[in-house]
C-alpha cells in the first residue's frame, strides 16, 4: 500500500508540471535586433594566418520570443570569415538557420578570419564582408573589418610526413638534440636570398630559422620579423648575426629592427612567451656577432648565448621586454653592452652564469614582475646549485640602473677563486638589511652597500612608466647627473650625453603632464 501512495503523489507530481508547461512561442523576427558593435574590426593578420576571436553580442530588447530566420556571412560559403552562433556551427561555420532567441536575452556571435592578401582590396589590404541577419525589410548587418598583411614566411620543410630538423645542442648523452627548423637558403624559390633580409614585407618565422657554419644573416635596418611559438634564430658553430638597426626619429621606430610574436592584436602586444628565443650557439660568431638598435618583445629567452669566437658579442641600443624567463641569458661568454634595456622577466633580466667577461656601460635593467624570485641581474661563475668549483668571472657595470619591484634585485654567485665583478656610478636596489645576501658576502657588496665608487643604493630612479616599458628617467631621479663619462656621447635615443652625466641608458626629460 505504501508503494502505491509513492506512485499516486508522483504521478500526481509529474501531471501537475506537466500542465504547467507552455511551450516557447516564437514569433518571426522583425528587424528590431541590436548589436554591441556595428562594425567589428579585427586587426591586422598575416596572409593565411588565423587571427584571435572576437565576439559579438546580439540582443533582443522585445517582449516577444522571435525567431531568426538567418544569419549568414554575407559572402556566405566563399567567405574567409567564420563564425559560431551560441555555440553552433551551422553550415560550415558561415550560414545559420531559425536561430531562436528568447524575449529580453541575448546570443554570442565569435568570428575569426583566416584569407590570402590577394582576396584583400588591393588599394588598402582590407577584407571585408558582413553578418546578416534575415533579410528584405527585416535585413540587418553588422559590417567586419580587417587588414590582411603580407610577409616573407620561412618555415621548415616536410618530407614523407618529416619536419624537417635543425641541432641545437647535445642530450646527457651525447646524441644531437634537434628541434623543428631549416637552414636559411641563398636562393629560396619564394623569399631570394634569406641571409640578407629585406624591409618591403615584415618576416613571419615557424619553428627555427638556422644559420649554418660560414654563413652570416644580416637583418638592416627597419626589418620586421614575426615569430610563431616555439620559434626563433640559431646561429650555429661557424655562424655570424648581424643585427644593424639605425636610431629612429619617429615613435614608428623606423630605423629600428623589432622582434615580436605573430599576433598583431594591441591585447598581445605584452603577453611573454609568445615564442623561443635568438640562440647564438657555442662557436658562433666567426665574423664577430653585433645586434644594434634591436626591439625585441616577448619571447621566452630574449637573447641565450654561449661562449663565441671573435670579439664579444655586441649589444647596443637594445631593448628587450616582456620575456617569459629570461631577457639574456648567458653562459661563460663575452659581451660588450652599451645602452641596453631590459624590461619585465619572468626570472632575470640579465643572468650569467659559469663565468665569462662582460661590460655593461650605461644599461637600465629593471624587473617588476610579480614573483618574489625575480631580478634585475644575476651574475655567477657557477650554473647549478649543486656545483662546487666556479668558472673564471669577470663582470663590469658603469652608469647602470639595477632595479625592480623586490627588496633585493642583484645576486653576485661566487664558488671559485677567480671572480671579479666591479660597479662604478651604478644606482642599485639591494637589500642591506642584516642577514642579507650584501651583509653575508661583504667581499662582493661592499662598494654598493657602502656607496663607494659613486654608486647609489635604493634610491628611485624615477621612471616614466614601467607597465608601458618606458624606462626614461625624471627630473626627480636620483640617476639624474650621478653618472660619469664613459666613452658614450650619445642616449639610446641619440640625445647627446652632457655633463653632468646622467645614470641608465637615457638623458632625463620632463615627463608629459597627465
């Protein structure tokens, strides 16, 4: 008996929201949807690259369920867009049918765009078509918009299903490690002559461009190259980089040679790791590696160099931000750097480790990047925690900045004997506090701790903005005329050097008012 009065009010349950329910009613659309946007710009692509996605918002404001008959790319199948609908495909991403949406609700429209620069208007570039929705006096659009830019691409070949390999080093052992890439060519069917680049057409880089024993690549001045992820330059044993960007005199950056991921969307214009780095490999430099007047943004290692041939490795005027790990990572190597920036690194800005000979003369190495790990600059004869002898050391900084968002923004690592690492006029965030890493090695720290040299600690070096990778110092700068002359007459923006000499790669300004 009790089983049955379980069934009888379940019964009961289920008749009673049985006759509840109605059943949506949907009446034909007629015109009155609204948009977030009119007109959706996606921005600028490379030919026969996806873009990102980007949404649209479709409302129905009535007080009425309608449906919507259609919504269709206005080039329908042929369109280079694509678009999903609530999460549906329709037909092929470019036609839907009796789309319902309920009274005062909303739908989501994603497009992204992938097209040929030859589909593109060949005045301008642009590609363009429309959403539709319905049509005859219920028609309404909304227009797309984007730019389609063409490049040079160099990417590995493929055989019998094969990616075609590059070295980039040896495993534990001893076999090559190899990664996806090719050799550049002097005679690419579509590119010419890839070891001299051009400035007609930005560079688009999948996998590892390789420059090969004897060979030089040469990037003049105004050379734009892209990096897909997991993608970059290695210079091989034998190999040379020439990097021979020009100061600009516009905000363009004209003369300058930049380094960046392939998506153009501002929203990635900061985001680190979009791809691997500039890799100048043990030997390399036969004909003296040079990178000048370079801008090179979000990789995961700006610039991994190990020991080279020739003189040292040449950094000028460069600027190197955003990096996932590291903006140059070196490894018992020479370097020369003159008016370098280093901006926001997920662990050093600058790290040298297992020793080498390095000059670094009015820098600005700065790291607010939020991690208690991360530093400005990491100087060792040693690599791995565990090593107990260190290599040959010696490490000169005249006129630099070394600062950050911690309370402590350079480690000297010493574990050998021979390990020199001097600081004349340098401004310093470092932690004196007792127990410190400075109070603990006193024989390394000395000369900043205690100001000797000319050298400033924990003073604010003012800068303009840090988010933004403007690293120009203020009137209120403790960097302002505490420098001295060191052979450099010119700013990295090519301002002349006067006395009193300013600290950092650049003269102070008066900021802009806000």
């Amino acid at each position: 008996m009790r089983k049955l009065f379980i069934l009888f009010f379940v019964g009961l349950a289920i008749i009673s929201l049985s006759s509840c329910r109605q059943d949506f009613v949907f009446e034909a659309s007629k015109g009155n949807l609204t948009f977030s946007k009119d007109t959706i710009y996606l921005d600028t692509v490379f030919t026969n690259i996806g873009s990102s996605t980007y949404t649209l918002k479709v409302y129905n404001k009535s007080n009425k369920d309608i449906k919507i008959p259609t919504i269709q790319l206005g080039k329908g199948q042929n369109s280079k867009y694509r678009i999903t609908v609530d999460g549906m495909t329709g037909d092929n991403n470019r036609i839907f049918h009796d789309v319902e949406l309920l009274a005062k609700d909303s739908l989501y429209i994603f497009v992204e765009v992938t097209a040929d620069v030859a589909e593109a208007n060949p005045t301008d570039f642009l590609y363009t078509d429309q959403i539709q929705f319905d049509s005859g006096a219920n028609f309404q659009k909304v227009e797309l918009v984007t730019l389609i830019q063409n490049a040079y691409f160099i990417f590995p070949h493929k055989t019998d299903g094969q990616i075609e390999q590059i070295p980039i080093g040896f495993n534990d052992d001893g076999t090559v490690l190899e990664t996806n890439g090719r050799n550049l060519s002097h005679t690419d069917p579509n590119n010419g002559d890839e070891y001299t680049f051009k400035t007609d057409k930005p560079y688009v880089i999948y996998g590892y461009a390789s420059v090969p024993d004897t060979e030089t690549l040469t990037i003049p001045k105004g050379a734009r190259v892209h990096f897909h992820a997991d993608s970059g330059i290695v210079v091989q044993e034998g190999g040379t980089l020439h990097i021979d960007g020009e100061t600009s005199t516009t905000a363009a950056l004209e003369n300058e040679v930049i380094f960046e991921g392939d998506r153009l969307e501002p929203d990635f214009s900061d985001i680190p790791g979009q791809w691997g780095t500039i890799y100048l490999r043990q030997g390399s430099g036969t004909y003296n590696n040079r990178i000048t007047n370079l801008t090179l943004k979000n990789a995961v290692v700006g610039l991994l160099i190990e020991p080279n041939v020739g003189d040292p490795v040449s950094i000028v005027n460069t600027q190197i931000y955003d990096c996932a790990n590291y903006g140059v990572f070196a490894s018992h190597t020479n370097i020369d750097g003159k008016k370098v920036v280093i901006n926001s690194c997920g662990q050093s800005c600058l790290a040298t480790v297992y020793g080498g000979d390095y000059n670094f003369t009015n820098c600005t190495f700065n790291n607010n990047w939020s991690s208690s790990k991360q530093l400005a600059v990491y100087v060792a004869d040693y690599f791995a925690d565990t090593d107990t002898t260190g290599y040959p050391t010696q490490a000169n900084f005249i006129n630099c900045i070394i600062y950050g968002g911690n309370t402590n923004e350079l480690i000297l690592g010493k574990r050998g004997t021979d390990y020199t690492c001097t600081f004349q006029n340098c401004l310093v965030k470092l932690n004196v506090s007792p127990g410190s890493i400075a109070v603990a090695n006193p024989e390394l720290y000395d000369v900043l701790r205690l100001g000797q040299n000319g050298n400033l600690v924990n003073k604010d070096p003012d800068f303009l903005d840090i988010s933004k990778n403007k690293l120009n110092i203020g009137a209120d700068s403790f960097a302002k005329g505490a420098g001295i002359f060191a052979g450099i007459n010119y700013d990295i923006l090519n301002n002349p050097r006067t006395d009193p000499y300013d600290i950092g790669a650049y003269n102070w300004i008066t900021f802009p008012s806000n």
